[in-house]
C-alpha cells in the first residue's frame, strides 16, 4: 500500500501533471499553462476524532467498520478522494478541453464538489438559531433518590452530555452579547435513554399557553418587509405585542434587567421553567423546578459593553466558552430542585406551579442540589455537533414525567415537529450527535437519511416472526410508565383559570427584588428600548403597563421618554421581595477572569512579568496590552504581547492594570514613532485612554504603578476613589485581583450607562 501510495505520491509531486506548456503569444497556439499546486507537506492521516464522540453500533452490511469507528471512516487515508473514495489527483482545475476550453461535464469531481457544497446549509433554527455548546459529565450525588427513581440521580452515577447555549431571537450569524433571553439545554445520555433538560437563563416565559409561541416569535423577530433590526427587541413589534399581552410583563422585566445581557454563558443561571413530575420508586409523586446555579456566580454586562462588544467581538461568548474549555478552567453548574407537594390543584402558597409566567421564590422553596455539571471538552466540528444536536422536552425517563402546564404540551409537540424541516427527515437520531447511549431497538424503519441496516423481516407487534422480539419491558425492568395522575374532568374550553390572569404581581416582585443598581439598569433599558420604537401608541401602553408594577419604575422611564405618567389600572401587588434574585452584594470565585495589563512596552517589564506570573496563579487570564505585538524585554523574564492599541479594548477586561515608566506620567503609554524608531514625545495615546475610560465607567477594577497616578488624573479618575489601587510597583497593585469577586465596582454606580 505505501510502494501504491508513494508512487502516486510521487506522480502528483514529481511528474508532469499538465500536457506541456504550448508557446506564448502566437496566434492559434496555445500560450503556457500554470504549473500543478505542490502540497505544502508530505501526505499523513488525518486527525484521530475526540474520543468518545461517537454513538452505539449501527451495522454495515458489507462488515465495514461502523459505529464508534465511523467518524475514521468518514474521514481516512493521507489522500484526497471523491465520496465515492476515489482517489483525486488535481482539485484545483476543472477538466477542460485545452487550457482555455470549454469544461467538460464529465468532470464528476467538479460537478459532486459544487454539488455538496450547494447543499451544506440547512435551515437554522426557527427560534435559538445563534449558539454554541460543549461535552461534558453529570455527577449526581444521589440526593434525589427519594423523589425520583431516575437511575442517572443515583449516587455517584456519571452521565456524558452535551449543553447548548444560544439566544434566542438572532439568526445563526448574529452577535452574542445583544439583549436577550439565553437557551440552556443540556440533553443527558443516561443509561436508560436521552433526557433533555431544554431551559433558559430566565424562570418565566412571555406567554402561558404554547398557541401563542409563533405571536411572540413574529413579533420579536425582525420586521417582515425590511429584516431589520437583528436579533434586538428594541423595536416596535416587540413592544406593540408585550404592551398588548400582558401577562410577557414579568419575562420582558426580566430581559429588560441584567439577567438579559449575561458577561459569559459559564455565569449563568438555568432554570427548566416548567413545574416538572418526578416518581420515585414506590409511585410517590413530587412537583419539581429544576434550576442549575453556576459555581463563577451569575454576572452581567453592562449595557454599554455589550453594545460596543457585539461590534468589536461578536464572538464573544462562543470565544468566552471555548477558550475557558481548551484552558481547562471548565465551567460548572450544580443541578438543584424546588419541590412541591403534587396536590389536586398545583398551586404552592398560591402560586399557580402550571403557569410559566411565575416563579416559586427561593427564600419559600429552596433549591436543594443533585448533582454537578462539569463541561470539559468543546465540540470537533460545530456543524455536525451544535447545529445538528437536537432537543426535545419529551425526550424524558424513568422517574421524570411532564406536567399539564399548556406551554410544556404545546413544546412536546413542537420540538419534534421542527426536526422535520431542520434536519431533513424523520431519522435525526441516528446523527452522531443525538444518538443515545443507550440500546436502541425501535420499529422505526426507512425513511429520509436512513442510516441503519436493519435486520429482522417482522418490525411490527406483536410478532412471531422474529421470535415476538424486541419485548415489552415492565417497570422493574427499566420502562418508561407515564405516571397515572388523575386528570381534572370538565368541558371543552378555550380559557386559562383564573390564576392565569394575574400578569403583574411577579413583575412587581422581581422588581421590588432588586438593588438600585440593578434597578438603575431596568430602567436604563427599558428607556433605551421604547426610545428605539417609532410608535407613540406603543410607548404610552408600556408606560401603562409599567404603571401597574411599579410607580417610581413607570416615572422614571416616562421621563427618558418625555411623556406624561399614566396612572396604574389596578391596586399595586402586596408582595414581598425575594433576596436571591438580586446579582449584587456576594463574591464569588475569580476563576477565568481577566486581567488586562497595559505598558508602554519600555517601562518596567520585569513588574509586567512579576504581575503576569501572580494572574496566572490566581487562575486568571493575564493579557498584555502594548503599543506594538511582538515579545518585549529580554534576558530571563521576556514579556509576549497579546493585544497591541489597535486590537485591545476595554470590553474584554474584568480589569486592567497600567505598567509605565516609574515617574514618567501619562505620556508613558503614547504610540510609538515608527519611522523614527523610538518612542516619539507624545500626548497620551487616544486607545489608551479610551481604554480607562471605558473601563472606569463600566465598574471596572482598575490599578496602576509607576506613573499611571498621573495618567488616572489625567482622565479624571482619582487614586482615591472605589475599585482604583495605585502603588509603587507590581506588588502592591496585587490586590486589584480580590476587587473581582465582587464582579464590578458597583460603587461607581449609577452611573448613566
Ligand atoms: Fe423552545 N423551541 N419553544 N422554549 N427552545 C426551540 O426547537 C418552542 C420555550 C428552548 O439549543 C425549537 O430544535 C415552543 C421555553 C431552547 O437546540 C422549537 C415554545 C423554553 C431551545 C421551539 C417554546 C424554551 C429552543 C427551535 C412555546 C425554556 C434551543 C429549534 C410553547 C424553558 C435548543 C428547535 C437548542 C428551541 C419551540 C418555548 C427553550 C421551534 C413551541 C418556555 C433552549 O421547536
């Protein structure tokens, strides 16, 4: 096979590829032709797949490796073959007749490349078009035993799965940091089938009942007649349909809050929304919220940031995620629930648990934890993993069963129905990435995209044929018994109960819950985003609606909109406050944060060195900011650039660090002088500047040595104020890093950002 190969090797490299060059510019003849393309390297295998990507054995009918093995077959061998495994000896000419003749149509590679390459994309997604995701384990710790039989919650069970972070309203293309509910879906492959946990960043939902999922979606998604605006709510069908149909009111409070524009999907709450129904193993039955808690603390961005983020790094959460994961700082999660007593009308100190517009506060069912999600391994190819996962909150197991809330019916329908179109057919769970780890034996057969070889002449029950299998298991043999619940008897009816129709007194709550910071930024985004609206009649129904939330909110963004103050419809909400939805005032763990540290690239180098060092112990990332890239210093300690002025910006930093010249003030961090070659006397670079402002204004750590007093105050940002340390050298700006367990400065706040 080599003595095959090396020869073939060696008449691609070596020989005369192309028929000899005809002459130049004589008329008639042919002119010279352009040589064959050398490959860079000598030809090897391909790169092994990740382990533990593949799913169960499906079966060849030739004997060809399968299953685990597929991803090799997929893609083996040093040379470049047609799909049908032919080897290819030239893929960058079409075959012509004469160099500047016709192309022929027996070209087959031409014609299979084009060909596969016109049909590589398949539509996104209808809603959570735009996300990112990766592999990792469950480890339950067996605490939820006694409500659910489910075997992947029993004690130190660990289950491989796949997350998939996204927002919601963006086409596929579109940035990460825009404000917007966040998708969290985990599927589980235990041992007894898939479990999908399809959730959000965010408790609530905008509508009650799953009918009115596409009036939302319309409404949200860009205009009709002119696709814009992208991936935004700040326009006027957004607010013309949640102005209308109150009962979005406590969701839309929620996006409208710092909850809508998360710093990094590692700190990030996930909630499954839906009351869900757990059975244990002796038939007792428990009403469960699933809630995952992030170990980084939940934290946002500012509005400000993630405006000029979505231009300058649009990635910025694909990037956040993935870097985190290849650094081995892998984000975790703890999984907990809120229990409920499973009593005949579903309501917990009168919150009705079937409707997804309200929460259960924390502080009258707490969360009690189950188990730990580490991710710790990104995706090989996004297309075939993050575009090709698909979810389903019917994909459930022994021991979970659903509930009657009408939004989770209308979703059990709907998430199976969208693969149809998204995936091409009805055999999506046979892609590598959906399949389960479990056996699978269904009578499933044909169809688009058939990629098993069944066996069997009888897939049909009962049977004698094949000997009656595959068997009916019973409940002491694993299966899946949707739990027997009595189901309320009545009427056909279009209504919602009474309950349903209390649309403000969580928006209240959510409201009266958070700091005046956070309180700050509500209104702050709700000003930005009716301010966006072109439609008067729309401003003023929000402003009626924010009446019946709350007085002072109502006023506040009447103001930045210059229109009168309505007065509410109805008696406000006697409500109390619930602690543990406010952001602010905890610390938390400083792991991944980063650290930019900015130098003139001349200054003290080995104190940038010194400081680096320090970050990185502390489980952070150091950046270094220079005026050019390039490695700076020398000898023992030499100093790597990472971000030059031109490519740095305040965004990416948790906080920054300014390393000048001891006493050389602010013109330390001026531009170099290329054409002179050294540094030029200057005013202080404009980038440099942009960066402190920035980050000042955004509640940012920020610290300095060695000049950086004078640069602070040229600025206007004094040494002496919240979240600001100015020292003498690298040791002592140290202690910027424990500034970041509190995430910002929230002192600096309001600030009017
Ligand atoms: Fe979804 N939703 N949804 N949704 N949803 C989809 O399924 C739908 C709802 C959520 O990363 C779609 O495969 C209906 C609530 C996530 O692949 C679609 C209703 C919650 C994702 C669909 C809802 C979610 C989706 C689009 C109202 C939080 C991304 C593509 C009844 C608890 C999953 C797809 C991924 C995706 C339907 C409401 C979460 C069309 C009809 C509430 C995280 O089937």
């Amino acid at each position: 096979v080599r003595a095959v190969a090396d020869a073939i090797a060696g008449a691609v490299h070596d020989g005369p590829a192309v028929a000899e060059g005809p002459e130049e510019g004589v008329p008639g003849k042919p002119g010279p032709v352009s040589p064959p393309v050398a490959e860079p390297t000598k030809p090897v295998g391909p790169l092994p797949p990740k382990a533990d990507q593949s799913g169960p054995e499906t079966v060849s009918p030739t004997g060809q490796p399968t299953g685990a093995e597929q991803a090799r077959v997929a893609q083996s061998g040093a040379y470049l073959t047609t799909a049908q495994g032919t080897r290819v000896h030239d893929s960058d000419h079409s075959l012509k007749a004469g160099p500047r003749g016709p192309v022929l149509l027996q070209d087959h590679h031409l014609r299979e490349k084009l060909m596969h390459f016109d049909h590589e994309r398949i539509p996104e997604r209808v809603v959570h078009a735009r996300g990112s995701a990766a592999h990792g384990v469950f480890r339950s710790y067996g605490t939820a035993q006694g409500v659910t039989k489910a075997a992947f919650l029993g004690p130190d069970v660990e289950t491989p799965v796949f997350v998939r972070f996204s927002t919601v309203l963006g086409s596929r293309g579109s940035a990460d940091t825009v404000r917007d509910t966040r998708g969290f879906a985990t599927k589980f492959y235990t041992e007894e089938g898939v479990f999908d946990l399809v959730g959000n960043n965010i408790p609530v939902f905008f509508i009650q009942d799953a009918i009115k999922f596409p009036d939302v979606i319309h409404a949200g998604k860009p205009h009709p007649d002119r696709e814009i605006p992208q991936a935004q709510s700040a326009h006027d069908t957004f607010w013309d349909f949640v102005s209308l149909h109150t009962e979005a009111t406590h969701h839309t409070l929620w996006n409208m809050s710092d909850r809508g524009i998360p710093r990094s999907y590692r700190m990030m709450e996930g909630f499954g929304v839906h009351t869900f129904r757990l059975v244990n193993a002796e038939g007792v039955t428990t009403l469960v919220k699933f809630h995952w808690k992030p170990k980084l603390g939940v934290h946002s961005l500012v509005w400000e940031e993630a405006q000029i983020i979505a231009g300058v790094d649009p990635d910025f959460h694909r990037r956040d995620l993935f870097d985190a994961i290849e650094a081995g700082a892998f984000p975790q999660w703890e999984l907990g629930i809120q229990t409920f007593p499973d009593t005949d009308d579903q309501m917990f100190e009168g919150i009705d648990l079937l409707d997804s517009t309200k929460i259960v506060p924390e502080e009258l069912a707490p969360v009690q934890p189950l188990g730990l999600l580490t991710l710790n391994k990104n995706p090989s190819n996004f297309f075939a993993e993050v575009e090709q996962v698909a979810f389903h909150t019917g994909h459930l197991v022994p021991g979970i069963d659903a509930t009657d809330d009408p939004l989770l019916a209308g979703r059990n329908f709907s998430y199976l129905d969208t693969q149809i179109s998204r995936l091409g057919g009805p055999n999506f769970p046979q892609l590598p990435i959906n399949r389960t780890h479990a056996p699978v034996n269904d009578m499933q057969r044909d169809g688009m995209h058939q990629t098993a070889v069944h066996r069997g002449a009888a897939p049909y029950k009962p049977n004698s044929l094949d000997g009656g299998c595959p068997f009916f298991a019973g409940a002491d043999a694993g299966a899946f018994i949707e739990v027997p619940v009595e189901v309320p008897a009545g009427r056909k009816v279009r209504e919602a109960p009474a309950s349903y129709s209390d649309h403000y007194s969580q928006a209240r709550l959510f409201w009266l819950s958070m700091s005046p910071v956070e309180r700050e930024h509500i209104i702050a985004a709700y000003t930005f985003e009716l301010g966006k609206c072109y439609e008067q009649a729309v401003k003023e129904r929000t402003l009626a609606v924010l009446a019946n939330v709350d007085g002072e909110l109502c006023a506040q963004v009447a103001a930045g909109l210059g229109l009168p103050v309505p007065d509410p419809s109805e008696p406000l909400a006697d409500v109390s406050p619930s602690p543990a939805l406010s952001q602010v005032g905890r610390t938390w763990p400083l792991d991944g944060r980063v650290i930019g540290i900015v130098t003139d690239g001349a200054g003290d180098l080995a104190g940038v060195a010194d400081l680096r060092e320090a970050v990185l112990d502390a489980g952070m990332v150091p950046l270094v900011v220079a005026p050019t890239g390039g490695v700076l210093g020398g000898g023992d300690s030499p100093v790597t650039v990472q971000r030059t002025f031109a490519t740095a910006r305040s965004v990416e930093f948790d906080a920054l660090v300014f390393a000048g010249s001891p006493a050389a003030g602010a013109d330390a961090y001026g531009a170099r002088d290329a054409k002179a070659g050294h540094p030029r006397p200057v005013t202080t670079d404009p980038r440099v500047l942009a960066l402190l402002i920035e980050a000042y204004r955004h509640g940012k750590a920020l610290a300095g040595w060695g000049g950086a007093r004078a640069l602070f105050e040229a600025v206007g940002v004094s040494a002496d104020d919240s979240g600001v340390v100015v020292a003498d050298d690298s040791q002592g700006v140290r202690p910027v890093m424990e500034l970041l367990a509190a995430h910002r400065v929230w002192e600096r706040f309001p600030s009017g950002v």
